[in-house]
C-alpha cells in the first residue's frame, strides 16, 4: 500500500530524541542517482533517515554499518526489489538485515549469521518495519536527553481526526506551529507538567496522518492527557507506552 502522507516517518525518533532532523544534500543526491539506475524508488523509510543522518548509523549501534553507497549500489543492481542486505553488525558476532520487497517501510530481522552472512530460513512475515526497528534503537539512548522521562507515549501514521486540533486549542489554547516540507505542520502544546505534540498533514490532505508525541512530568499529568486524547479517532488504540512507567498509567 502506497503512503500518501507527507507526515515523517521517523517523527517519533525525533520528538523522542528532541532532534530536528537536517537534511544531506550529498546523500539526497546519491540515492537519486542511484534510484534513476534502478528505476525505481528506494524505500521511502531507509531514505528518509539516511538524508537526515548523511547516511551513517544514528546512534552508534554497530561495530561496523555498510554506508548507504554500498547498499544503493547493490540494490540498484537487481533486476526488481527482491533481496536481503546487511546494514550493519558486530564483529564476529550477529548482523541485521533489511528485506527489500518493493515496499516503503521494509521488514529488519536482526541477530542472525555473523557479519555479512546472509540469513538462513527466514519466514516471510518474520522480523519488525524498519521505522519500529530505528525506533527500539532510538529508545535505547533517549536517557541521553535533558531532562528525560519515562512519562511518555506515542503513535505514528495515526489517521488524523482533524477536530482534535482545535479541541487542543480549547483547552490548552493556540499552539505552536512550525511549518515542515510537504503541506506538514507541527502543532505543539506545553501546559503545566507536560508536551502534547502532533505533527500532520494539512487537514486538507486526501486521508491526513499525524504523528503524535504526549510527554507528562507525572503520572496524574498523562493519565489527563489520556482522558482528553483517548476518544479521538483511533488514539485510543493506537497510542502506545513503550516503557513499564508509563504503561502502568496508560494501560491502568
């Protein structure tokens, strides 16, 4: 299925890591050429985070990690999207890898072979999206932040219910707005003790998304904001608490 949204994929990593993403207009460059030799698009995920990190690993997960020329280059070569490719690993140890399947958001299985080996037996299905993949590494150094918190939940590519805007706005009155590429804004409120943020597709937009961002100081502070966000569209189901403090009051 084709991603209409504007919306950044990684939009979560950033709010999480409370980075702006820059662009490489180097790295832009290469994967353009290389997609005009494959004819056809790198997947939109991988590109996305590659452009915005010049094409490096963005947290120091790996021993070594294949640079994104290694990997277009070998990609460009196949007659169609279909193959396994190593993205980086531990010397003497495991690697990752990522399936190239013709889709936007590929799957990633990790721990398996040694470096560079490819993976054996490996069931269709197996493994998570790279946006959840580069997510569960983002996690893994958001103790790096100032003033970090546990607190905190989040959803991506959520269906945008565009009235949800201006019930925020109510009650916590006019956002913040900054203009991103693409027709995305990102709307963010900072009441007492907390960050409710959402960055979206213009609500004009053919089946908007956003992703959202809802940091609370204290428990009482995002058991609030649950009540005011959980009767939205799909928020209810979809936000998600990725750490045992803030599940407790979530899920509670």
């Amino acid at each position: 299925m084709s991603r209409t949204s504007r919306v950044p994929y990684h939009q979560n990593v950033y709010d999480l890591l409370g980075i702006e993403p820059a662009v490489c207009p180097d790295v832009r460059g290469v994967i353009d050429a290389h997609e005009r030799t494959a004819r056809r698009s790198f997947p939109a995920a991988i590109r996305e985070l590659y452009i915005a990190t010049g094409g490096t690993d963005p947290f120091g997960t790996y021993d070594y990690i294949y640079p994104a020329e290694t990997i277009l280059s070998a990609w460009a070569l196949w007659p169609r999207d279909e193959g396994w490719l190593c993205i980086g690993g531990f010397k003497g140890q495991t690697s990752d890898f990522v399936r190239f399947d013709g889709t936007a958001d590929p799957v990633v299985v990790a721990n398996v072979g040694s470096l560079g080996e490819a993976p054996a037996r490996l069931e269709r299905g197996a493994g998570e999206r790279y946006t959840d993949y580069i997510f569960g590494d983002a996690c893994g150094v958001r103790d790096d932040r100032p003033e970090a918190s546990d607190l905190w939940v989040c959803a991506r590519d959520e269906p945008l219910a565009v009235p949800v805007i201006d019930f925020l706005a109510e009650q916590f009155g006019d956002p913040e707005r900054t203009p991103r590429d693409g027709d995305v804004t990102t709307y963010t409120w900072r009441p007492d003790g907390g960050t409710l943020r959402v960055t979206a597709d213009d609500p004009a937009h053919p089946d908007p998304l956003g992703a959202w961002w809802v940091h609370a100081a204290t428990a009482e502070q995002l058991a609030e904001f649950a009540r005011l966000l959980r009767p939205w569209g799909t928020l209810g189901r979809t936000l998600r608490a990725d750490t045992d403090e803030a599940r407790a009051v979530w899920e509670g």
